[in-house]
C-alpha cells in the first residue's frame, strides 16, 4: 500500500511538472518577424515555422507585408522593431547595422546567436560575406536566385556541332556559328529594361571584378563614363551586333519584347532564335507555356560564361536576409533553426512557395532538375553578388541605366552619349 502511495505521489509531481512546463510554453511571447511575402511565399516560409513551433512550443507572429521596407523603418524609428526582419537587399542590412540597432548574429565569440560551426557547415564563404558588415556578421542568407543562366537547347547545340561554351570567346563563335548556319543566335526581351541590367551586371563582374562592381552600384566611386563600363559594353556590343543578324527581329524587335515572350521565341516550334539569357526562374514560365519539353532535354542553361579568367564565373542574383532586432532564447533557437538542414529543405520542398535555398546541406534531389541546378550553382559559388540595379538608388538601377542600355542596343554606336547620360543621372543620385 505504502508503495502505490509512492507511486501514486510520484506520478502526481510529474505531471504537475509537466503540466507547468506546457504552460509556461503556452505563456512564451512569440517570436515577431516581418518580411514581404503573401500568397505562396507566405505558406511556404509558414511551413519551415510550423514544424519551428512544433518541434520546440514556441510560438510565432509572421506579418508579411508588401511595404516591409518602409514598416521596418517606420518602426525601427519608434523603437518598436520586430525580432526577426527579412531584407531583400544587403543595402539595408549595412544600413541598419551601422544604426546600431541591429544584432550581431555571430562575431567570433562562443555565445553568438549563430556560432562559426553552424554557419561553416551550412554555407559557403560567399553567403557569408553577403551579410558581413564591418567584420560583422549580421544577415543570414534564407532564399536566393541565379540570374547568371544562360539558356539554350541542347538538340540545337548538338545539330550545330558546339559544345556549352566556358568563355566569353566560345560564346562569341557560337554565335557566329549559328548565323553562319542562317539562324539568329539570340533572343533579348529588352522591352523590360531590367533585362539589360542583368547582361550588364554580369558582363561587368567578370571584366572588372566585384569589388568594382560595387563601386559602381552602390557608392558611385566609378562612373559610369569609367573605361571599366566602357569595356564591359563593348563586350555586349560584340555579341549582338549587326542586331539583323544576332538578334530575333534585330534591336526593334528585341526592344518591343518582353522577357517571357523573349524566352518563348526560342522554344516555340519554329523559333525565332536560339539562345536566351536571364535568371533561374525563367524555367518556371518554360514549364507553364510549353508542357510538353522536357526539362533538361529541350531546353537547359549553362553557367554565364568567363570573360576574364581573373574574376571566373561570379553567379550575380538576388536573395533575402533575416536579421535580428532582439537576442531573446527564443529568437536565438528560431534564427538557429533557420540556418540549419531541416528548416532548409522543408522550404526547398514546400508545397507552395518553395525557394531555392544557399544552404549547401539541401539534398538537390528535393528540387526538379533544372532547379537542382541553379541549387548546385549557387551553393558553389565561390563569388556572389547581388544585382546591381536594385542596389543603386531606383532613379538610377530602375529608370536611367534602362534608358541607357536600351539606347545602346539601339544605337550601339552612340553608346558614349547614352552612357554620359547615366552618369549624369547618377551624379544627382549619390
């Protein structure tokens, strides 16, 4: 009798214990984070915190907003900030950890939110310099994209007799094979400015390297009248020109075309060219306007090729950074657990909203294959930066260097004059 009692008592603590805990679970403040998605990019960053909350109790309180960017300062302005905010720039990250009010997420020390360990067996060095700031390492890298893909159809290649090219030069004859062959080697969906952003950007990177890239973009100690950007137009300028014959439609045809009917003018049944250049994310309008090619198959990408060996192949494209307002536990477990595999590939494999993710530990075979791809580039890159034109100021990245690049493939003779034009702009801009 005395035993059961014991038990009795003993199962009554326990539960008493365990009956605390839940509620002291129940009573935790949630983890706040804002970022811009709705819709799909909501219910897929949802799915990586619902298995956060199931696996620890804690809660959260996701705002997605698509004025994040002026919330954020908005708040941050009346010390109200939320734990975790998602940057879709590293701009803004040097800028609020230059305010101070941002906290570091690892700085060599034993007790940081994010210790060397983690973040070394998750992501490459390039990832990592992305949200360092003066020597500090402030935003995690949680999504990412490649625009450095060059896409093309492999039948083609191969009726051609080419191989995918490695260099700037192998491009060149390919190009001057296909109008050899009376085929128009390009499309360009110039109609949408920022498509020209793209071919600068990453021309630029590899003929003056990144950190004149950056100098460029986001400080203005380059102009854009430098030999450097007279260079890298003047490789654009030998790949599409005479525009009759290397550009489907030639320039008024490439400049009264969009980006996606740009792509479909290659994969239709009787293309109009037969290569395309733009971001990783074009796949998705491959699938959806031409069901029957296979990827891979019919159509695949091969990295933007070298132009100077220097440099190599930087992978330019975009991305989105969570940074830290508070270093309470339970931010510290959530920004762990968004650096790790398992946070990784549930996002990766979301059934809505899935992302291509930088963490090197994502098994590419939780992506489609053209996706894998663009997965394995940048989890490889030994060299990322960021796109160009959202990281000068909008009048400059998002209206004048339209203008201009659009000129330059118009009259790619008179290119000083549109360039001196985006300088012009600029020195107003800084």
């Amino acid at each position: 009798m005395k035993r059961t009692l014991v038990i009795l008592l003993m199962l009554v603590v326990a539960f008493g214990s365990w009956a605390q805990g839940k509620s002291a679970t129940a009573s935790t403040k949630p983890v706040t984070i804002l970022a811009t998605w709705g819709g799909d990019e909501e219910a897929g960053f949802r799915e990586v915190l619902d298995r956060f909350t199931a696996e620890t109790g804690i809660p959260y309180s996701y705002e997605g907003n698509r004025d994040s960017t002026v919330v954020l300062k908005s708040r941050v302005a009346s010390s109200n900030p939320p734990d975790i905010a998602i940057l879709p720039r590293p701009g803004e990250v040097a800028n609020y950890a230059r305010q101070g009010v941002l906290i570091p997420l690892n700085q060599g020390q034993k007790d940081d939110i994010l210790p060397t360990s983690l973040l070394d067996a998750n992501y490459g060095k390039a990832w990592i310099d992305l949200g360092t700031v003066d020597g500090k390492f402030y935003g995690l890298i949680v999504k990412a994209n490649s625009k450095s893909t060059f896409w093309y159809k492999p039948v083609s290649f191969a009726s051609l007799g080419v191989k995918t090219p490695d260099t700037w030069e192998d491009l060149l004859k390919i190009a001057d094979k296909y109008v050899a062959a009376g085929k128009k080697p390009l499309a360009i969906g110039a109609q949408d400015g920022w498509t020209l952003t793209d071919w600068f950007e990453n021309i630029y990177v590899r003929t003056a390297g990144p950190d004149m890239y950056m100098k460029l973009h986001v400080t203005h100690e380059v102009k854009w009248t430098d030999p450097t950007v007279v260079t890298a137009i003047k490789r654009f300028i030998e790949l599409v020109t005479p525009t009759d014959k290397k550009l489907a439609g030639g320039a008024d045809g490439a400049l009264s075309t969009g980006f996606i009917d740009g792509f479909n003018e290659v994969l239709r049944p009787n293309p109009a060219a037969e290569m395309y250049y733009e971001g990783g994310f074009m796949s998705s309008f491959a699938a959806q306007n031409f069901p029957n090619l296979t990827p891979g198959k019919d159509y695949d990408f091969f990295d933007f090729p070298s132009i100077d060996s220097k440099w190599g192949k930087p992978v330019v494209g975009g991305g989105d950074l969570a940074v830290v307002f508070s270093n309470r536990p339970e931010v510290v477990s959530l920004m762990r657990f968004l650096a790790g595999k398992e946070a990784n590939t549930i996002w990766a494999s979301a059934k809505k909203g899935a992302v291509v993710s930088p963490n090197k530990n994502v098994d590419l075979s939780v992506y489609p294959l053209l996706t894998a791809k663009e997965a394995r580039q940048l989890t490889q890159a030994t060299s990322f930066v960021f796109d160009g034109s959202d990281l000068a100021p909008p009048a400059v990245g998002g209206d004048a260097e339209f203008v201009a690049l659009q000129r330059i493939l118009k009259n790619p003779d008179k290119y000083m004059e549109a360039l001196n034009y985006l300088e012009g702009v600029a020195s107003q801009c800084y």
